[in-house]
C-alpha cells in the first residue's frame, strides 16, 4: 500500500490545487492520503478526491483512502495528532506547533507516550514536525537555523528510542522538505518526516517528492512523502464507492476477498520428532541448564513427546482446540520453544503479540528460542506455486487461509525486543541450514 504524507498549506479547497493533487495521486498510485493543514476553513465540509473516501479528520489533519478500500478507524486525540488504524499499523498523523518550540517539546512528549500506550503495535508517525531533527536539517541561508532547540531535539531523540522508531528520511546531505524566503534568505528544513518502526524498515521505502512544490503542476509549499508499506486493505463495501480509483489507474489495491486466516493448517503431521527439536536437546539444554520446556505453537505435540524422552519436564501448547493442547496453568519454563510459528503469522502485530505471549512462560533469566523458514526459501516457494503476496509475506493457500513469511535472524531479534526479549550472549549457535533461529533471553526483573 502506497500512503502519502503532506502538508497541503489548506489549499485544496481551490479547484486548480485539488486538480494537480488528484493527477499526482493517480500518477504515483496512492492509496491513502495523510494531509496536515488540508483545507480552510478547519471545519469545512471535506472537498472530495476523485477515487478517494474521506475517512476522517478536519482542516487540521485529514485522510482519504482509495474507494477500493474498506475505511480505515479514525480518531483524534489532539488537535495536533490523528491516529489510523491501518490493518496491523497504528499511524499517528501530526502537525506540530508551527511557532513555538516549548509547545512542539511539550507535543513530542505526550506523542512518546502515545506511541509506549500502542504496547508495542507496528507504528508510522509521519507528518509535519515544524523543526528540523539535527541542527544540518535548518539552514538559514547558509547557517545553521536556531528555529529548533536543543529541548525539541532531545524529546525527539527520546520519542525515537523509546518507541523503537527510525527517522528513516535522515541523510548527510539532508533533503530538505520546506523552503522559503525570510529577510532576504532562504529557510530550508526536512521538517516532514516519517517515522517508522524498526523492524518494518527493511520492508517499507519512504521518499520525499519535492515536485509538488514547483512548477505549473505544484498543489502546495511541502514535499511529499511517499511510504510503500507491505499493507494489504481490506476490499471496500461496493455501495460505498461512486467509481473506484482502480478504474482510473488499472490497478486494484485491495486485496480480492477478505480471508480468515488458519494458520494452524499449516501444522506437519510428523511421525518424528523436528530437525530443529533435536538440535535443542543435543546442542542447547545441557550447556543452558534446562530442565524444564514449553513447546509454544506445538501443533500435533511431537516434538513435546521428543523432550521428555529426553529426560526434560516438557509441555505444550497450541491455541487450535482440536490439536489437544491446552494453554498451561503453570508458568516459569526454563526453555520455551516457538518452531515455525511466526512465519505462518500474517503481519508484524500477530507476530509480536505470540512472542509477548512466548515470554510470558519463561522465568526470569530463561530462554526461548525461535525457528523459522527462511526467506530464501519462501521466495522460491512462491515463485514455484505461484503464491499471492499479501502484507509482508504471501497467501500459500488463499482457499485453505494459510500465509507464509521468510523471518530472518535480524527480524525475529527486532520483533523479540518489542516483546521484552533481548538475544542470549554466548548461547550457542544451532547447526540448522536452510531454516533461521535466534536464541533469546528474558531479563531478570
């Protein structure tokens, strides 16, 4: 999905603006449009996009999305802040104080805690901050601008680290998003950003568009931010559109029916026990000191069978009833294992929200571990069956509900940290090739 951040200088209540910005957003194939300062007067009836719903907001903050797409939840818990709910992805839109610096620093830190209350959701933050992140971002003329403080950049730094969220527009040649000319000199600042999550970084592409500023075809005084997120929308309601943007694009950025996902349909019927529950007993639990396993998503339970003939107090778990696996009433496992759970997981959330569920059963000081198949070879399993890319990943049965996702090491370690698991310092590395693994550790409290 293909969103656009920008600040529109409430222009588009003008016929020739609304125009230039309609052909752009067909040109690029946006399907939601994030827009600070849209229109005056602020509580004007919204001006219609061809191709687009309004999905909510005022002449402070707005968005649209294509009408091939079901409306996203829209809410507005400042005047300054509007929060989306995109499938799996919480963006919260802002405009910050355009004047004062104390106020955008006192803005920052009720956003840092806004983003700690999504308890760890995939978010976006994207909007016009009105302050340049490091002091190369604002230049007046060719000095560096005092606009911003060192108070807004500290709460900024702190917003960033606390969420786990990546500037992810910053460059050493800055490109500058706003410019304009002040007593004889120009102001330029990157003060339209896009913050996102760290663990979507190397599947999301963010570039500023700096075309709709300049020329005949300009529609405001900002660049655009273009975001590509591994988001698939739900199909709109057919009465809910007039003529949907596909027909003036070609293309459809829906998904083609909404599915129930079954990712328990993926579950192996093994006779024996896995690859990966071998190397765990012959490689990790002695040099550990485990004594005790959970088995998290066992599925059939063979490999919780292979624990205890090997001596280890073992149990299982799996949240599909019919496999026989009850959630467990005791908690504290020296060892809980996750074996192919995460990839059949559609989207970042689900995948974060089992790993939270993970570690709730390990002890202090415990480990989990987390196997999952590779994205190697899911690119070549989806290249040989022919699988529909959905989010991040792809259907591999869009009939049965099942979906599938390469993991590497790098990604299970972000997602697990955004679960209260840090990787396990000299844990030994599994002889597993083909598949990917991270050894995780739960802090002592």
């Amino acid at each position: 999905m293909l969103l656009a951040s920008i600040n529109l200088n409430k222009r588009i209540g003008a016929a020739g603006a609304r125009s230039n910005l309609a052909a752009w957003l067909r040109e690029h194939g946006v399907t939601a449009v994030f827009a600070q300062e849209p229109f005056k007067p602020a509580d004007r009836t919204p001006p219609a996009l061809g191709g687009f719903t309004f999905a909510g907001g005022d002449g402070h903050l707005a968005a649209w999305i294509s009408e091939d797409l079901a409306p996203p939840a829209v809410s507005s818990p400042r005047t300054w802040v509007q929060r989306i709910e995109l499938e799996w992805l919480v963006v919260l839109q802002v405009h910050l104080d355009a004047h004062a610096g104390v106020s955008r620093a006192a803005q920052l830190a009720e956003l840092a805690a806004m983003a700690v209350a999504e308890d760890g959701r995939p978010l976006l933050v994207c909007g016009d901050f009105n302050l340049a992140p490091h002091p190369e971002d604002g230049l007046f003329g060719e000095e560096i601008s005092t606009f911003t403080t060192d108070a807004e950049r500290q709460t900024l730094r702190q917003l960033l680290q606390g969420a786990g969220l990546v500037d992810t527009t910053a460059e050493t040649t800055p490109a500058f998003t706003f410019e304009r000319v002040r007593s004889g000199k120009p102001s330029r600042f990157r003060c339209d950003l896009a913050l996102l999550s760290d663990h979507l970084t190397t599947t999301a592409t963010v570039t500023p568009d700096a075309t709709v500023r300049s020329g005949a075809k300009a529609f405001t005084d900002h660049s655009a931010l273009l975001i590509d997120l591994p988001v698939t929308g739900r199909a709109g309601e057919p009465d809910d559109a007039l003529f949907a943007l596909s027909e003036l694009t070609g293309q459809s950025s829906a998904a083609p029916a909404q599915r129930e996902y079954q990712p328990h349909k993926t579950a192996m019927s093994r006779q024996a026990p896995s690859p990966a529950s071998r190397a765990v007993t012959e490689y990790l639990t002695g040099p550990l000191g485990v004594r005790s396993v959970l088995d998290h998503g066992c599925g059939r339970g063979a490999d919780v069978t292979h624990y205890r003939s090997a001596g280890l107090d073992a149990e299982g778990f799996d949240p599909h009833d019919d496999f026989g696996w009850p959630r467990p009433e005791r908690t504290g496992f020296d060892l809980v294992t996750s074996m192919f759970v995460l990839n059949v997981l559609p989207d970042p959330w689900q995948r974060i929200q089992a790993l939270k569920d993970v570690a709730s059963f390990a002890r202090p000081g415990g480990h989990v571990v987390v196997v999952t198949r590779s994205p190697e070879e899911i690119a070549k399993a989806a290249t040989d069956g022919g699988w529909t890319a959905h989010h991040d990943g792809f259907w591999s049965s869009q009939s049965k509900g099942t979906f599938q996702r390469g993991i590497d090491p790098g990604e299970i370690t972000a997602l697990a940290r955004r679960a209260g698991l840090s990787p396990a310092a000299g844990a030994p590395v599994l002889p597993l090739p083909g598949v990917c693994h991270a050894v995780l550790t739960k802090p002592r409290a």
